[in-house]
C-alpha cells in the first residue's frame, strides 16, 4: 500500500511538472536570453577543470555551480532535460509545501494550485528559461520548509530540501543574499518571540549553516578558479554602472576626477546615460577597457561608491528608492525576445538546435507575453489584497504555519526588488522570478481555508507545532 502510494506522489508532481512546461512546449523549445548561452557554454570546460585536471584558465563570470549543475543535464545536446529539471524540482518543493498544510486530498489541491498559478503568472515561464532566475523562489519556499514545516518532511526529505536549497543558494548572488537576508530577518523575529518561530530553532540553525557553507563553497571554488576567494568570482562593476546612470556618480566624477587617478577619470568625459550601456554596449566602456583598466574600476568600485554617497547622500537615497518603487512593479514577461549573437551561440553551443529555434515562436516575436503579462498584474493585485485582508484572520486564529510561510514570501519579494534595482538595475526580468509567489501564496492560504471549513480536525492538528513528524510525511516520497 505504501509503495502504490509513493508512485501515485511521483506521478502526480511529475504531472504538476508537465503544467509548468506549457510556455516551453507552445514555443516549441526552452526558451532563451543571451545569459543562457554563457551558461551552456561555461559547464564543460569548469567540469573537465574540476574533475579532468585541466589547466585552469577560466574565465566565466556567471555562476560556476549553475553552468556544471545544468552542463550533466544537457551535454550541450538538447535544451529539454534542463527545464525538465527545473519543472521538476519546482513541482516537488510546491508538493512539499502543500503537503505541509493539508491533511487530506493533498494531490488534488497541489495540481488545482499548480495548474493555476502556473497558466496565470510568471511561474511556467520561468521553469521554461534556461537561466537559474526560477531556482529562487525554489529556494525561499524550500527555507520555509526548512524553518516553519521541519516536522511534516522524512529525514530523506529533509537532506532532498536542503540539497536543491545549496543549489539554488550557490546559483546567483542574489539567492545567496537573500537566503542571508532571510536567515537574519527569522532570527530576529525569534529573538522577538514572534508566536510562529516558537519551535524553530533548529531549522533556523540549519539555513545559518547553510548560508555559511554556500559561502564558504563559492569563495573556495573561486580562489582555486581565479586565485581570490571571492563570493562574486569574476564580476562586472554593477554598483559603479548603477550610481552613475543614476546621477550622482557621473557627478562626484566629474567635480573630482581631476585630483583623483581612477581608471574611470580616463572615460570621465563619455559616461553614458544607462548602466546597460556602460556595461553592455560594444563601444561603452567596460567593452572598450583593456584588461588591467577593468581590474582598477573593480579595486575603485567601493571607494567611488562610499565617496558618491557621502558627496550625494540624499541624491542617491532619492533615486535609489525611486528605483526600488519602480522595480516593486516592474514584472512584466518581456525578456523573451531574439538576438542576433544569442542565435549564433545556439548553433555552437547546442549543434543542431539552430534550425529547431528559428522555428519557435520566440524566434518570431510570436510569444503571448503581453496576454498573460495583463492576466498576471490582475493576479497578483487580487492575491496581494486578498493576502493583506486574510494576515488578521490568520493571526486571529493562529495559524502559525501559513503566517510562517507568509514571513518568507512577503519580505523576499520586497526585498528582491530593492536589492537588484539598488545594486544592479530596474528589470522586469528580476521581479517577474519571484511575484508569482504571491499567488502562490493567495492559493495557500485559500486551501488552508478550505481544509479548516471542511476537516475541522485536521485543522486543529495543523494549527500546532509537534515534535514528531506528520504521518503523511513519514510515509515518504
């Protein structure tokens, strides 16, 4: 009995995963950005450094642990399995987190939410793209788990959860910060006695120990990589592009850079308008600085940017929250569009594929982005204002796990939204990888209404922290 029961679970997220590929299957093929092809292209060469004993002479500047954790999926082959992966890590974190609050008709109420969310938000899209953006929000639902629902997991489950987490955490800078954000935010809501981190302590010490062990990770593959024990490896000057689009490190520049000797002072007269083009474009400056100028701008970076903000501190507080205000709202399916240079990766990188992309529907600008960009702001409003009105009921009536699970959303897609429009830049991308979280949080909390109203005893069970984990949980999957 147990074992039909374990196959049954597997079909079943196997099924949520097949939702979540819908935008792949009507494009034709995994969808692209030009990140995409770096990542394709950096797996081989760090696995044949790392486990071959080749010469170490990379040079990547995106993340290591996604490049190889992607490269054994897709052998620079085929796309698929890479988004296979990705549909079907997301559909077993959802499973978990909808196991972790309903008792009974688990399966039917996880594909009701999945088939939802993902034909109504940015979910499917992003389990559809080859880039790590989707392994975000796998993340901070995976720290709820970790933290709010330790007990409902098996100790397999647990080592599963925490596995795909350090994944997720190493993937981007951003995971990690974030992750780091999130452990300090729960710890002082313990130290606060918050109600819903009353028997959380021990999975708080875990997310610490794994924040500190994905840190420890990056910084001992870099300095064995590129001789520096780094978090960011070989990354681009950000913060310098950023204050400059944003004025006031265009102007602390040129009121000083005939005292200083930067190696920016030397471009000081063709700073350019965005951070796109400074960084990006094939004549804006990091394209056109020799090796050694790029090396200097990086060591400059923070004493340009300490200096900026004590000449402009207002100035720059102004448009930094003016960026994150924007960024908040900013999460619109746009970033599915052709290039010219990502078509040419394509047929080096994925021999064979070329002809299969330009076929897609991504290829000729015929995605239905814009249609499901004007369903999603209408989802995501109604979620956010159903959430705010359900925070007080919730509260009234302890449900400390759901509140839990709120603690991790809410605050990581506000803070997603400051840290890459203050740090990097306004994006729909960075925003539409975690706002359907909000949904998802919507159809949460309307299940746990659901399972309350109709399993009164259930509720009762699953309103409390217990030492001991849950019969569904220790019946494994």
């Amino acid at each position: 009995m147990q074992f039909h029961a374990r196959i049954w679970r597997f079909f079943t997220v196997v099924l949520g995963a097949l939702m979540m590929l819908w935008p792949a299957l009507c494009n034709g093929y995994p969808l692209f950005y030009p990140d995409s092809m770096t990542y394709l292209n950096d797996g081989r060469p760090l696995a044949k450094i790392l486990f071959l004993h080749a010469p170490r002479g990379f040079t990547g500047m995106r993340s290591e642990f996604y490049s190889l954790g992607i490269f054994f999926f897709h052998w620079n082959f085929s796309a698929w399995p890479i988004i296979a992966m990705q549909a079907l890590v997301t559909s077993y974190i959802i499973w978990l987190v909808v196991r972790s609050l309903a008792a009974r008709l688990v399966k039917l109420q996880f594909l009701a939410l999945v088939a939802v969310v993902s034909l109504t938000t940015s979910l499917g899209w992003y389990v559809s793209f080859v880039m790590p953006d989707i392994l975000g929000a796998v993340l901070y639902l995976a720290i709820y788990l970790l933290v709010f629902a330790r007990e409902t997991l098996s100790t397999r489950e647990i080592g599963a959860v925490a596995a795909i987490s350090c994944w997720a955490m190493a993937s981007h800078t951003t995971h990690w910060m974030l992750a780091a954000i999130l452990c300090a935010l729960l710890g002082l809501l313990l130290l606060l006695r918050w109600p819903p981190m009353r028997e959380c302590k021990r999975g708080l010490a875990w997310l610490a120990a794994m924040v500190l062990l994905v840190a420890g990770s990056q910084m001992a593959l870099h300095k064995y990589l590129y001789g520096a024990a780094t978090l960011n490896g070989n990354r681009m000057p950000y913060l310098t592009a950023r204050i400059i689009a944003d004025g006031p490190g265009r102007w602390y520049l040129q009121q000083h850079c005939g005292e200083l000797h930067w190696a920016i002072c030397a471009r000081v007269n063709t700073l350019p308008d965005t951070d796109d083009a400074f960084l990006w474009d094939d004549d804006g400056i990091w394209q056109t600085s020799s090796g050694d100028a790029q090396a200097r701008m990086l060591r400059e970076e923070m004493p340009l940017v300490v200096s900026t903000l004590r000449a402009y501190p207002r100035e720059q507080s102004e448009r930094s929250l003016a960026n994150f205000r924007e960024e908040i709202d900013n999460f619109a399916l746009r970033d599915f569009c052709p290039n010219t240079w990502m078509e040419g990766e394509i047929d080096r990188l994925l021999p064979g594929v070329h002809a299969k992309y330009l076929r897609t529907r991504q290829a000729h600008l015929a995605l239905p982005n814009d249609f499901f960009t004007r369903i999603q702001r209408w989802v995501v409003s109604a979620s956010a204002l159903g959430i705010l009105c359900a925070v007080p009921v919730l509260w009234w009536r302890r449900r400390w796990r759901i509140l839990g699970l709120a603690a991790i959303i809410v605050p990581v897609v506000l803070a997603n939204a400051f840290i890459t429009a203050v740090l990097s830049e306004v994006d729909s991308r960075y925003q539409s990888r975690v706002i359907w979280l909000i949904p998802l949080l919507a159809g949460m909390i309307a299940l746990d209404r659901f399972n309350c109203r109709n399993l009164p005893e259930a509720g009762g069970v699953l309103s409390r922290f217990r030492g001991n984990r849950s019969a569904s949980a220790l019946s494994g999957f």
